[in-house]
C-alpha cells in the first residue's frame, strides 16, 4: 500500500524527564524546547499551540524525505503553508527557485525571518503573514506542507477547486496531513472509508499514499500519527457545476449506510430538490420521487450505496439526472 522504503520514521532524539526534547534540526531554529515550550535564543520564549495545530515536524531524515518525494525542480516556486520555525522552509529554499510560505502566528513570522536571514536565504524566500484560508495564494509551481489538522478539508478545497475555477495549474502538493484523514482521502470504491472527501477529490486529482510518519518525528508530538499524501491534479477536469456537484455528493454520502433508493425517496431529501415556484409541495414531492426512482433504475443504482461508486459512476448519475430536468443546488 505504501511506495518506498522509509517505512515509520521516529523522532531521532527525545528528552528524558516530562517532555520531549527538540531534534538537532529543531533546536536549530530557535534553541531547544519543551513539549508545550521552545526556548529561544538571546532570551526569547514561546509557546507552540496544540490547539492551533503547532506541531513542528523535527526528524532531518523525515524533512529529506518529504523534499524528496516532491520532486523539486530548481526552478520551481514552492508554496509552504504552515512553515512555523523552519525546518522544512530551509530544504526547500536549497532545493527551489523560490519559496512563498504563509504563515498566521507572528511570532513564527519573526523566527522564520531571522533564521533564513542566519542562512543567507533571505533573497528566495516570501513570507505572507496571515490565515491561509483567507490568503489569496500566488501562482506556484508545487506546494509542500506539514498541514495543521484542523484545516486539512478546506485548505485542499482552496487549493484543489478555487485552483481548478481559475484554471490555474500547479503540478503537485505533497502534504503531510493526520493519518486518518489520509486514509479517507486515498480510498476507493467500496473501501469501508470511502467517503464524500475522496469522492469530490477524485473528481479533480489523483492522490497517492506515500508513507505514515509517527507523531514522535513531532514536537510538541500530536495524539495521532501523520501520512505524507502526494496529490497531482488531473490535466482536464468535467465541465460541470462543481457546485451542484458538491450537492449531489452531500446528499449521497449523507446517510452513507443507506442505498441510493432509500435516500431519494425521502421526502426531505426530495423538498431540497424543488426550485422556488415550481409545483404545490406534496404534488411535486410525489412526481420528483417517481423521476428520481426511474433514474435510479436505469442506471440500475437503486442498491447502490454511495461508497461503493467511482466519480465515472456519479458523474452518469448526474447526467441521468439532469435529463429528467432534476437540479441539485448547493446551499
């Protein structure tokens, strides 16, 4: 299942006593630390926010993988979300034209700047100050990252679909995201963690499982372990409304145990369905339902469960419905 022969890669150096202690590549970015605490040199301390996702990747071997499984180019410009004190934004920055890494804590900002200044780097790199989520990104060749867990699922929304509105191409994210999300991500048809994430990703890339990382390689260390992902989006992607499709697959995988039949035959399901001043409710409730119904039995889906469908299989689906003069709208 996975490429390569990494396998699990531990945090090389851990600390006795009541934390674990900053590799050497950790300690380099701003002087030894503490599992909640980084001691900075010439006096200067912070705190690294678990809840804020601050785990800072730490093992070299870890790093040299990750830079090595993105297939750096010298002239590519790299977009880091995320670098936090720098471990990996210096690989990066030996390996690249350029970097563009953005970063929302200020004090990370600051640590960054002075230690690539340290390295004579200063010149590759462009630091954004800000919330990736609400940062516009610049045009970028690759994007190599530790994702904070927390916005994993709208973080590869923005880089996936706004991406792919603006026909803008990248030509890949190597991404090291928590190991279950990862697992969904990379799922296929009929995998018991298939889901609506893989389902809409597929749609617009192809993603591979590289390796699993164990939260020792971390400091302060998460509760879970991580998965490096690598994502290339495909070069021509269906010309639909990615927002109807995204109602499409909510309304699939909303009740994922259920068959397809089950689900449209809800009346609740079908109410979603009806557009403003169209038929009475209850009348329009019931002629949607035979429509829907007719669909699913030509397409011979009315047993299907949507974890068991490929994008091909929900991409018929859609087209079948649209036939019938049915709509998906998504809120």
């Amino acid at each position: 299942m996975f490429r390569g022969s990494f396998g699990e890669l531990r945090l090389l150096r851990r600390g006795g006593g009541g934390g674990r202690r900053l590799s050497a590549a950790a300690a380099a970015a701003e002087g030894e630390g503490e599992e909640e605490e980084e001691g900075g040199r010439g006096g200067g301390r912070f705190r690294f926010y678990k809840s804020r996702g601050q785990h800072i990747l730490a093992n070299p071997q870890t790093l040299d993988a990750i830079v090595d499984r993105a297939e750096l180019l010298e002239e590519d410009t790299v977009l880091e979300i995320g670098p936090g004190t720098g471990n990996l934004t210096l690989k990066l920055l030996r390996a690249a034209r350029r970097v563009v890494a953005v970063e929302i804590d200020p004090r990370m900002v600051d640590a960054l700047h002075r230690r690539v200044s340290r390295h004579g780097l200063s010149a590759k790199l462009q630091i954004v100050s800000g919330d990736a989520l609400r940062t516009e990104f610049p045009e970028f060749d690759l994007c190599v990252a530790n994702i904070p867990y927390g916005i994993s699922s709208p973080l590869l929304d923005k880089l996936l679909f706004s991406h792919a509105r603006a026909r803008r191409r990248f030509r890949s994210a190597t991404l090291l995201l928590q190991k279950e999300f990862a697992r969904r991500l990379v799922a296929k048809p009929g995998d018991s963690e298939r889901s609506r994430l893989a389902m809409n990703v597929g749609l617009v890339a192809d993603v591979e499982l590289i390796m699993e990382v164990g939260r020792g390689n971390f400091v302060p260390p998460p509760k879970v372990d991580s998965s490096l992902v690598k994502i290339r989006p495909k070069p021509a992607i269906p010309e639909i409304d990615l927002n109807e499709w995204w109602a499409l697959t909510r309304a699939c995988f909303g009740q994922r145990r259920k068959t397809l039949g089950a689900i449209f035959k809800q009346k609740a399901v079908l109410q979603g369905l009806l557009k403003e001043g169209g038929e009475e409710e209850e009348s329009g409730v019931d002629v949607l339902r035979q429509k829907t119904m007719s669909v699913l039995r030509e397409g011979g889906l009315v047993n299907a469960r949507a974890g068991t469908l490929s994008e091909e299989d929900v991409l018929g689906l859609l087209a079948m419905f649209h036939r019938e003069g049915i709509r998906f709208h998504h809120p």
